[in-house]
C-alpha cells in the first residue's frame, strides 16, 4: 500500500509502534546469541532503534544521552534534551515512566573516575537487579571507552564492544523501515529536482547546497547533511564538500544528495549534470560511470555475496589509471544504509582479496561510481540506493540516470 509523510484515519501508513517493536526484538535476539547481559549506548541512532530516544545535535556532541537495555527489563531513556527531563515522559508513551529518566552521569565531559562513579555503580546495580549480574557488558560508543573498561574490569565485569553485531542486527528491514526509506528517496529526489533546474552559469556550489538543504526542510525531515556540490576540476578526482568555487559553462557538476532523511532512515542519491551541451569525452566518462553501477546492481540477491559486487568491477586500479588501490578505493563502493548513512556490510573495488559478506532479503545498500580520465578537468559519478530482494536488485531511488544530463543554457 502507498506510505504517505502523515499517518490518518482511513490509511494505517507506517506503523511505528511496530517498527519499534521490531526494532526491540532484534536487539535483544542479538544480546540472547551473543549472550550480553546489559547493552549501553550513546551513538544517536543505536539510540534511536532501542527505543526511539532522540539526542538533538548539542547533546550528541556532548554524548550527554545514552540508551540502556538490560535483560529482564525494558529499554531506559537517560535524557538531557529538557532541563527537567521527567518532562520527556509524555514524549515517550511507549516506555515504563521511570525508564525516561535523569541523566545518571557519563559522557563526554565526564573525563575523570569520580565523574563516572555513579554511572557504573547504577549499571552494577541495575544488572544486580534483574539478576544478570557477571554477564558481559555491551558498550557501544562510549565517550570514555578505556576509563569507563578499567573501572567495570575493576569490578569482576567483562567489557565488549558490539560492532560487528550491531551492523548485523540492523541489516535487516521491516516493511515499516523500508518505507521510512522510500519517503526519503522521494525526498532525496525533490531536493535534486530543485537543485537541477537552478543549475546555470554563474551561481557558487553553496547556492545550490543551500537549495538542497531547504527543500528537504520543507518535507520535514529530522536530519540533514548539506548536499555535496562538486563542479568543474574538482569533479576528478571527486570531491564530497562544497565550496564557493562559480559554476561554469560546458562544466560537469556532481550532485550528491547524501543521508537524506525520514524518521531517521536515510538514501543515497548522486548525479551528475552538465552545463549546457555534454563533449562526447563527458558523455563517454558518464557511459562508464553507469556500466559500473549496472554491472553492480546484476550481481546483487539474496544469498550473493558482497565479493560478487566487488568481482563485476575492474580487477586492476590502472581501469582508472592509478597503480595504487588505495588511491582509487571509493570509485567504486557501496555499504549498508538505514538509521546510519554508512553502516556494513561495506566493500569496494579494492576489496578483492577480502572474504564477502552474505547478502540478504530487506538489506538496503547504497552504491556510488565515479570515472574520469586521469588528469581531465571532468569525471561523472553516480548514488544509488538499493534493496536486496531474492529476485535480484531493486532500485529505491529513481531520478533519471540513463545518460548525462544536461541542463539548456537558457
């Protein structure tokens, strides 16, 4: 069924009361396997799956918020996005009322033992209670990793850092994710549009970012990552910023609409545009730039492998010129996409001697391609997002892509 931004009377839409019960479930099937008996963390959107916790900006950097989940208990919430944060409760419905509660200590302005005392004697405490206590604990992106290690070691506890894990627990999509990430593709694609037709002669990369960056403010969205606005030389090798170098006649311009955001789940859109008439050398570039993609994309199912992507590219970095493979590494990459922009599996064309990854069912992928002669003042690249099915790939984002495209010196 179609998935409209605003949830109705006469239309379910995303069901995010199972979403985040989906997401729950996951998390604690991987502390079951991995046998972890508390998990904390304080990386944003890990945050954001246990339990829909959201850190502003200011309290990210700060990592004043953290999410725990010890077993035998629900998910607590310590907050500091209020000054009173017992005032998050009413926020936060779905949660025992005491488990949305004051901070308890830690982060990254806690750099001594003292200011994190009472954070791993409530952690103790908490496992004590509901009686898991000497089984690992799971900490991830914690703001003081070493401090915060010897102080639990200290005690008779076993410190882990689940990476790995958490890359596999999220690798997986519900329906009601999957369409959280097609409303950001439709997003994704209304910014490119508006950056596409105000693409001309004269105007500085930041203009363009600043268009990207509005449009996607007026569909809401939570998050934004300026668009990278790359044109003229600076397209080879490719850039990812932008600057307030002028846009030129004959130019190719890159146009990377990265981590495009609803609810937290995020695309990858790239394209690559010139001004006025594309040369045949453009032309030629972008031709290959786009058989990269398309060969990626044939090899990519359920139950392929991450070595089957990377095996459909060039076998040799001299393809793009270079000796050197990590000199050309991101020409041709991909990695998972979600809740977090650039998550595993991850792989590339300089991978080739690195052992796969199985491919699964509701993963989502983003993919980018680049190629320009080397030395040229141009290059092409390309951004997909995709979702591994058992038939085969499916593109999520859709902007045109078929050849170059050009935009009429009016």
């Amino acid at each position: 069924m179609p998935y409209g931004q605003i949830g109705t009377d006469r239309m379910i839409g995303i069901d995010y009361a199972s979403m985040r019960e989906y997401r729950l479930a996951r998390v604690r099937e991987m502390m079951d396997r991995e046998g972890y008996g508390i998990f904390i963390t304080w990386d944003a959107w890990n945050m954001r799956y246990i339990n829909g916790g959201y850190p502003t900006v200011p309290c990210r950097w700060a990592a004043t918020m953290f999410s725990i989940l010890c077993r035998n208990d629900e998910p607590l919430l310590s907050a500091t996005t209020v000054m009173d944060p017992f005032r998050l409760k009413d926020y936060y419905p779905w949660m025992p009322a005491d488990h949305v509660t004051k901070d308890i200590g830690g982060g990254k302005m806690s750099f001594t033992r003292p200011m994190w005392e009472n954070f791993v004697q409530t952690i103790l405490d908490m496992m004590e209670k509901n009686g898991v206590s000497g089984m690992p604990i799971a900490l991830d992106a914690c703001p003081a990793p070493e401090l915060v290690r010897d102080m639990f070691q200290e005690r008779g506890a076993t410190v882990v850092v689940p990476v790995e894990q958490l890359y596999e627990l999220r690798s997986i999509k519900s329906k009601d994710e999957l369409a959280c990430i097609n409303i950001s593709a439709a997003i994704a694609e209304s910014a490119m549009y508006d950056v596409h037709k105000a693409l001309r002669p004269g105007v500085p990369e930041y203009m363009m970012t600043a268009l990207g960056i509005k449009r996607q403010y007026f569909h809401d969205t939570d998050e934004v990552v300026p668009p990278a606005i790359i044109s003229g030389k600076r397209t080879n090798p490719m850039h990812c910023d932008y600057t307030d170098q002028l846009i030129m006649a004959g130019e190719t311009v890159a146009v990377h609409m990265d981590a495009v955001c609803f609810n937290g789940y995020k695309t990858s859109l790239g394209r690559t545009f010139v001004i006025g008439k594309a040369t045949q050398a453009q032309k030629d570039a972008y031709a290959v730039a786009l058989k990269l993609m398309k060969d990626a994309m044939a090899a990519i199912k359920d139950g392929a492998s991450t070595s089957d992507i990377v095996a459909a590219w060039p076998d040799s970095p001299s393809f793009w010129g270079y000796d050197d493979w990590d000199e050309c590494r991101r020409f041709a990459h991909g990695n998972g996409i979600g809740l977090i922009f650039e998550e595993g599996p991850f792989f590339s064309c300089a991978d080739r001697d690195r052992e796969g990854q199985t491919l699964r069912e509701g993963m989502v992928l983003a993919l980018e391609t680049w190629y320009g002669p080397k030395g040229a003042d141009f290059g092409a690249s390309i951004k997909e997002t995709v979702l591994v099915t058992k038939e085969g790939c499916k593109p999520i984002t859709c902007y045109p892509v078929d050849q170059i495209i050009e935009c009429p010196l009016r």
